[in-house]
C-alpha cells in the first residue's frame, strides 16, 4: 500500500507506516497525519480497538479500516469505534485513492465489495422477501435515495445522480434516518440490504 500511494501520479501521498499500539501513538503525537489507513489485524490489539483508542485521544482523526473480512459485525463495529470508512484489501488501487480522497473531504467511506458480500449473506435471509412497514411510510423520493446509500453511494454522488443539492440530500436523509429508527448510514444500509428493498417495485 505504501509503494502504491507513494508512487500515484495523480495526486502526492507522504505515507508513514506504524506497525503496533506505541509506534502508532508515538507516529500521532509527532506528525499531522490526514488519513489513518488501519488493519483489522494488529499485533497486541485489533485494528477496531485501536481506533477506539485512537479515537479517545483524537476525536478529529479520519480512521479507514482496512480487512480481508466484510462481515457486517466487522462493519458495525468499525463505525461504533469511530471510523469513518470500511475497505475490504482486495480494493482496486484507484478505488484505495478515491477512498482516500473522499475520507479526507468528510464522506463515510464502504468499499463495494463490502456491500456485495453482505448481500450475498442476506440472500439467505428470510426476511428478504418481506416488505416492513417503514417501507410503506418513505416517499418515493425517500427510496430511491435509500436504495443508493444501499449501493454505497455518497451525498455528492446521490445529489448529482437525482440532480437535488447537497443539503436537499441531508435533509432526505434525516427523514429517513428517523423513518427507519437508526442513527447513521451504515444502519440505513444494513436495514435496507436486509430487506432487499432494490428489489421492491418503487411506487
């Protein structure tokens, strides 16, 4: 990861790499560091506790978890710690960078091949086949914006694709937020891939 964003010809990365719990504190108490790039895995403790840990001390911190493993507790588990993103290893390089670029700018990051493996769990789910009732209570507006924050997309992708501005997708997205009794968007998400509700004929 290092060689690869170091020697990105598109935009300059100065990337310092701390392979346990101290060097990570002492690398933070020594440099600005814009992006936090964390794995799941780390020696003495896992990657979510160290952001946690991280997290105490610096509030501000921009943490990506980096893991082989999408699994939505994973998932979950990240974004109580206080990261603000979830990226399975096998990212594209382009997709590392984009990923990157976008934490910086304040969007909550979940890499596709996140999303596509927890749909492929949720195939087995019985609930897939049910419509809830917080379904019937969004606009149609409401689900088509639920249905691309299902698909990853990110305020600025969702406002260009419907054409809407950038507080107009906030504000959608608190009605829903409260429609659907979850706090963030990566709940939003889970609920809506649990329920399959791209597959709910939109009326």
């Amino acid at each position: 990861l290092k060689q690869t964003l170091e020697h990105n010809e598109e935009h300059e990365f100065f990337v310092t790499v701390a392979n346990h719990h101290e060097e990570v504190f002492k690398v933070l108490s020594g440099q600005n560091i814009d992006i936090i790039l964390m794995d799941i895995h780390m020696p003495e403790k896992d990657g979510i506790r160290l952001t946690n840990d991280i997290i105490r001390q610096k509030p501000d911190a921009k943490i990506l978890i980096l893991t082989a493993f999408g699994y939505d507790d994973y998932v979950q588990d990240a974004m109580k710690a206080g990261a603000v993103g979830f990226l399975l290893k096998d990212i594209t390089s382009d997709e590392l960078v984009a990923s990157i670029l976008g934490a910086s700018a304040g969007t909550r990051i979940v890499s596709p091949s996140v999303f596509n493996y927890s749909r492929n769990q949720n195939e087995r789910n019985p609930d897939r086949n049910i419509v809830p009732d917080w379904y019937n209570q969004l606009s149609y507006r409401n689900r088509e914006i639920l249905i691309l924050v299902m698909r990853g997309y990110s305020n600025e992708e969702i406002a260009e694709n419907l054409h809407l501005s950038n507080q107009t997708v906030k504000n959608y997205l608190s009605i829903i937020y409260s429609t659907l009794n979850v706090k963030n968007r990566f709940q939003a998400m889970r609920m809506a891939m649990k329920y399959h509700i791209d597959k709910i004929e939109i009326h």
